[in-house]
C-alpha cells in the first residue's frame, strides 16, 4: 500500500513538472530571408548584434518581464535566468553600452509587430504562432 502511495506520488509530479512551460517559438516577419540560427538569435536579444546575418537590420521584442513564456525564453534560448538577465541589462544600461529589447503586452502584439516591421524578431507561444509570421526555432 505505501508503495502505491509513493508511486502514485512521483507520478503526480512528474506529470505536472511536464507542463510548466509552454513552447516557445522564435518569430521574424514572413518576408524574412536571412539564414537565423541559435547562436543568433542569442546574440541578438542580449544586444551583441544589431543585423541578420544577411546584413538587414534587427529589432528584437520581448515579452513583460513577468511573464512565464519570457521566462522560458531567458532560461532555455538565451540560458539565463530571469534575475541574470536583469542584471546584464542593468549592467549595460549603466555604462551606456546598451538597452534591452521593447516590452510588448502579450503575443499578439508581438504577432501584430513581426508582421508590420521587416526587420523584427520576437518569440511566442508556438501554439499562437500564425501564417502571418515564419517560425524560425521553437524551444
């Protein structure tokens, strides 16, 4: 009986650590042709490059700093934390090295900002994504 109990447990929570965060999807605008890969879009959402590797400009969006999709992003794309994240831009803002990317409400905006400006790169919930954009890596 207390084995049951134990086993039922364990997968209680194994079941609900699975669905603590949603799947994030990378975003650029339909007419995006430059080649993104993982190491870019790091780059470009901690401000260490401004271009596509195409050499058009990019804009990076991110979502409020208390949502858990940005959340997932800072930890799983760019591998930091929340919290490391604050102080890398604190750090730049400061020395007047850099600003960190606009804050947008929610995913649509970032949809509706993808999908107005060539130049604009953002992450969603994948499961938001829509034809209006192009899916470049989802985490």
């Amino acid at each position: 009986m207390m084995i049951k109990r134990i086993l039922l447990i364990a997968s209680l929570m194994m079941a609900t650590c699975g669905i603590s965060y949603a799947e994030v999807a990378v975003i650029v605008n339909s007419a995006n042709g430059a080649s993104i890969d993982q190491g870019d879009i790091k780059k470009l959402f901690l401000g260490k490059a401004k271009k596509f590797s195409d050499g058009s400009s990019a804009t990076p969006v991110n979502l409020p700093a208390n949502s858990a999709l940005r959340e997932a992003f800072d930890n799983q794309a760019l591998g930091k934390s929340p919290q490391q994240m604050k102080s890398y831009w604190s750090k730049l803002i400061f020395t007047g090295k850099g600003q960190p990317p606009e804050e947008l409400a929610d995913d649509a905006a970032v949809i509706q900002w993808v999908t107005s400006n060539a130049d604009a790169i953002g992450y969603i919930d994948a499961a938001s994504a829509t034809a209006d954009v192009k899916v470049i890596a989802t985490y």
